[in-house]
C-alpha cells in the first residue's frame, strides 16, 4: 500500500482549541509588533505617522531602522521555532534544537572567519554588507554538504546516527571559533564576542530582504510536511509502511531547517533556547499535534523574539543587550521548570 | 550522611574565603613592586616588553635594538611585528617568557594574569609595570617613566622635548573648544551587530575628554553594543571611527551614506575621523 499522504488542508486536522489557540497567539504577534513599532529611543506614535503629522525624521527611523528591525526579529523567531518543532518531531525527542544538527554553529564559524581574518581579502570593500551573511551561509552549507554525505544522502543508519554527526560537527565548528578567538585582536574580539551573543542591530532593508524571502519559502516548504511528522512519531518503519517516503521527509526538514537557521544565524547570531523552549510552550497549550504545533511554533517564536529585541532595545537604553542573553535568561529557567514537571507527572 | 554533607559544606566554605585572602596577598604584593617601576634599569641587554603602547614609546624614545620580544598588541611601528611573540598581554605564560631569558621586562598596567606575572617576579627577573593615567599628563608622565628606566640619550630627550611642545599646543587648541564642546562618539566597529561604542571609563571616552570635547554616550560604562536608532537619538556631530572597524566604508562620504549614520549631524557635515585600531 502506498498511500500518498496530503497535508495541505491544514484546517483539517486542527481542532475548535488549537484553532482559538492559534487565533489568540497570532493576536499577540500583531500586539508585540504595534507595541515594538511605538517604544525606542524616539517614542512613535503609528497614526501620526498615518497621518502624516510626524517628523520627517520619526519617519525615517520608523520606516528604515525600526521596521526592518522587528520584521527581521520576527522571522528569525518564527524560523527557529518552527525548526525547533519540525526537528523535535523528525528525531523524536524533545531535545532536538536547531543547534543540534550543527548548522548553526557552522554558520557562526563563518561569520567569526569573515570577522577575525576576513580583513585580510581585498574583495571586501565591494561587498562589505553582505560578508557576514554570506560567508555564515557558506559555513552552513559546508555543514550540510559534510552531513548529506556522512549519512549518504541522509538515508543511513537512522537518525541517532544523524545526531551524532551533528554532535561531531558542533564540536569542530567550537574548535574553530575557539582558534579564531585566540588569534583575533582586541577590536576582533569584542566585535566577534557582540557577534555571537546575537544582534538584530545590523538590520537594513537590503540585507534582509533576500533573507526573508529565503526564510519564507523554506517555512512554506516545511510546514507542509506536518501531516507525515505525525505519522513518523508511531517509528520510522511503521511511518514507512503507512506510505511516508522517510528518506524524502528527512531530507526536507534537514534541508529547510538548515538554510532558515543559517539564513537566521547569518543575520542575527546565535540566538539559544529559541528553538528548544517555543514548540515545548506550544505543546503544552495545545497539544502535540504537528498541523498546530508548527504554525503554533512559528507565531510563537515570531512573538518571543519581537519581545525579546524590544527589552534587548530598551532595557538598558542607550546600550544594547545582546538577544542571546536575554533569550537564554528566559529559557534556562523555562527549561529547568518543564524538566522538573515531568519528573513531577 | 547529613553531618558529612555539613563537613563539606564547610570545607567549601572555609576553602572559598582562604582563595580569597590568597588572591588579595598576590595583588598586594604587586602594588608593592609598582613604586620602584621607572627606577634606571639594572641591565637593558634582552627585553622582553607587555603591551602595545610600550613597544610604540620604547620604539618614539629610540631604544629599541635591545627588545628581544614583544606581546601580541605590539603592533605599531610595523617593524615591532616582526620580532618573537610572547602571546596575548593578559594572558602570557610563565614558560614563554622565561624562555627568551630576558634581563627586564617591561608590561603595561593590564599585563597578566596575575599569577603569571607574580612568579615573573619570584624568578628574581627585573619586571617593570608602567603605571597608567588616561590623561595628557598621564601620557607625559608614562612615556617619562619608560624613558628613565633607560639611560639618556640625546634623541631620547629631543623626543621627550618634541612631546612637550605637541602637549602646549594640543592645551591651546583645547582651551579654543571650551566654550563650545562638540558632541563626540568614538566607535570600535560597526560590522556584525549593533555599532560598538564608547562610554564611560574606556580609552575612547578618555581620548575624547583629552580633547576637551564632550563623550555623547556617557550615560553607560565600558564598549556597548548601541542600536542605530540611540545612535540617530545621541546625534553626535563628531565620530570618530577605527579604520578596521570601520572596513568597506574607507571615506567620509561612504560613512555619511551609511544607514547607521545617515541622520547625524556628524553626516550632515562629513566629520568623521578614522582612528588606528591600537589606540582602543
């Protein structure tokens, strides 16, 4: 029997809950966007700018260094939450994170190399805006390429195997960024160490726009694949015998969780605990269920970055606190009581 | 089982408070060394110098054909790069040091760690730690201090002399600002994240205050991350920016052009002045 799986009627596998559920979160983005376009150094008022009865100036820092800003927070956070969930549910265990499968730390030993000895390349100054990104996507296709082939085109071994690999990519990447920072001068260093703590602070229209587009796609591309997800919970020889192409699904999670975190990643840094906390937050609302707990992540992680760049914006005004810190303040003690309840239970 | 668990508690506590004072003993120890740093030096024939600013005053004052080796911050005048590394100036190694047999060994105030530096000193080495005050006396008075653990030489004094008529005519210039200080902002880097900027009790804001000018990002401490916006807020009509921090954006005009700048009065006017790195 090879019955071919659909999942695009998203609605139909949702129930009345996680439908109010998902209405009341994708609420709550809206509400954190309105709220992050009004606070900030300048204090916007949206409808004066409707109006047209802002300063030209309030207008320009709300159109081209605010916006971009939280539409940026906004898709990171959705991305990893989304990779987060999709991941949980490929390798079947809650711990899976973005981290896990070291594309993240493969992107960021791109970014410290453009950093730390990137000076040295005469192509710099054309390129300037675009070096960070391009050289942290590289360092994650680098990674995919090493895992596509380790695991001969992700068929092999199953996926303990797969995480493995991840684990030993992780640690090659660390040694990386671990040589860089040895070598790097005090100005490389303090440059690389803001870098890795993570940063929407670089945003402009041009450098996020194919960002985002990227990120789009990916998610669209992924979100379709939460039917078989539900499937492949019941084991990957039963999901198999009920008709999920198991290699092919792989290959699709992997794939798109890789270029959205090394997309994001290139971007913003490392940002932690995103991609492990948002999905365990949204299952315990509504339910395991991967047709609302991959939308359900996405919005919630859109909603907890765009909060968490506005304390990261305003906390400590006029200085910064790195989104990594703030991400893994929140998330250290939110993992800590979710393990301690299930030992409870 | 309780009580043994107490013992250890104990234990950890009482070893906890003893590392304390341990530490406080190997600092004090290095206060007392720093009154005799700029004493004439026993015997100049290997040094081994700990810090970027050193190598530079040594190379200014011309003494410079007896360093041995130099740290990593060395790196101005380019020829101090060509000499042996002894590593990173807050992190040397005992090893490393003690292998080039230097005679005397002069570090900057920041050189370490300290356990490193007290065994430097325990090995009987002449080890000089040059004290520093971020001011143009404090300039004065360190490139004086270096110079007297040399002997004189006539270049040496001419330099010094040269370094004094500089300072009364920075001190003439500054007192033209008075009235008016300018809004200053030093920037570190601006690739990556947020621009680095900085505040209070950072080389950067010293530099500025020598100039008699006004640090606009005084209400924080140490090199910051500061968004772009804070940056529009602060509208500092001066930046000044490090030339490796400041890569891609090679002229004043690229910088205006910039989305980070763009808002400024600092743009507005095209006052953006390019720092060496080795200056933060």
């Amino acid at each position: 029997m090879n019955r071919k799986i659909h999942s695009y009627s998203f609605l139909k596998f949702i129930d009345f809950r996680q439908r109010v559920i998902i209405c009341a979160l994708f609420f709550m983005l809206i509400t954190s966007i309105l709220l992050s376009t009004k606070i900030g150094a300048f204090s916007i008022d949206l409808f004066e700018i409707i109006s047209k009865s802002a300063s030209p100036l309030e207008e320009m820092v709300l159109l081209e260094i605010r916006i971009p800003r939280i539409l940026l927070s906004c898709f990171v956070g959705a991305s990893l939450g989304l990779s987060g969930a999709s991941l949980q549910g490929l390798f079947r265990n809650p711990l899976a994170d973005p981290g896990l499968i070291g594309v993240s730390a493969g992107a960021a030993l791109g970014a410290a190399l453009t950093i730390v000895v990137g000076s040295d390349f005469t192509i710099y100054t054309a390129l300037e805006k675009y070096m960070i990104p391009i050289s942290a996507v590289l360092g994650s296709v680098c990674i995919i390429l090493l895992l596509y082939v380790s695991t001969m085109g992700f068929s092999q071994k199953g996926i303990a195997y797969m995480l493995l690999i991840g684990i030993a990519v992780n640690a090659f990447a660390t040694v990386g960024i671990a040589f860089l920072t040895f070598i790097s001068s005090d100005l490389e260093l303090r440059s690389l160490s803001f870098w890795i703590m993570g940063s929407f602070g670089g945003s402009e229209w041009i450098t996020i726009l194919p960002g985002i587009i990227i990120i789009s796609f990916a998610i669209l591309w992924m979100i379709v694949s939460s039917r078989e997800l539900d499937i492949l919970q019941l084991g990957e020889s039963e999901a198999s015998r009920l008709g999920v192409d198991v290699k092919k699904l792989k290959f699709k999670v992997i794939i798109s969780s890789a270029v959205i975190v090394g997309v994001s990643v290139s971007l913003s840094g490392m940002i932690s605990f995103v991609g492990l906390i948002v999905p365990h937050i949204v299952r315990l609302l509504g339910g395991v269920n991967h047709n609302f707990l991959l939308v359900g992540s996405a919005i919630a992680g859109g909603i907890l970055m765009s909060v968490a760049d506005l304390g990261s914006r305003t906390l400590i005004q006029p200085a910064e606190i790195p989104i990594g810190l703030i991400t893994s303040a929140l998330g250290a003690p939110i993992f800590l009581w979710l393990i301690l309840r299930s030992v409870r239970k | 089982m309780e009580n043994s668990q107490r013992n250890i508690f104990i234990i950890l506590c009482v070893s906890l408070i003893f590392s304390f004072f341990f530490k406080q003993a190997f600092s004090s120890t290095i206060e007392y060394q720093s009154g005799k740093n700029c004493l004439k030096g026993r015997d100049l024939s290997k040094i081994v110098v700990a810090g970027g600013s050193i190598t530079e005053i040594i190379y200014y004052l011309g003494h410079q054909s007896k360093i041995t080796a130099v740290d990593r911050t060395s790196r101005y005048p380019i020829e101090a790069k060509k000499l042996p590394s002894i590593g990173y100036v807050r992190n040397l190694s005992v090893e490393g040091v003690l292998s080039l047999n230097p005679s005397i060994v002069i570090g900057e105030n920041d050189m370490g760690p300290t356990t490193v530096v007290e065994k430097i000193i325990s090995m009987g080495i002449d080890l000089r730690i040059i004290p520093e005050i971020q001011t143009i006396e404090g300039i004065y008075k360190k490139i004086n201090c270096v110079s007297s653990i040399f002997p004189e030489s006539k270049l040496a004094q001419k330099r010094v002399q040269n370094l004094k008529e500089s300072i009364k005519n920075l001190q003439i210039l500054r007192n033209r600002s008075k009235g008016n200080p300018k809004k200053v902002m030093v920037i570190l880097s601006i690739f990556g994240s947020s621009p680095i900027v900085a505040g209070k009790d950072t080389s950067g804001n010293s530099f500025i205050e020598i100039l008699n000018f006004k640090n606009i990002a005084n209400n924080f401490s140490g090199w910051k991350a500061v968004g772009i916006e804070h940056i529009t807020k602060m509208n500092p009509d001066v930046i000044l920016i490090t030339k490796r921090g400041s890569r891609g954006y090679d002229s004043s005009q690229k910088l205006a052009d910039s989305q980070i700048f763009k808002y400024t009065n600092a743009a507005k006017k095209k006052v953006f002045l390019y720092l060496m790195e080795w200056l933060c």
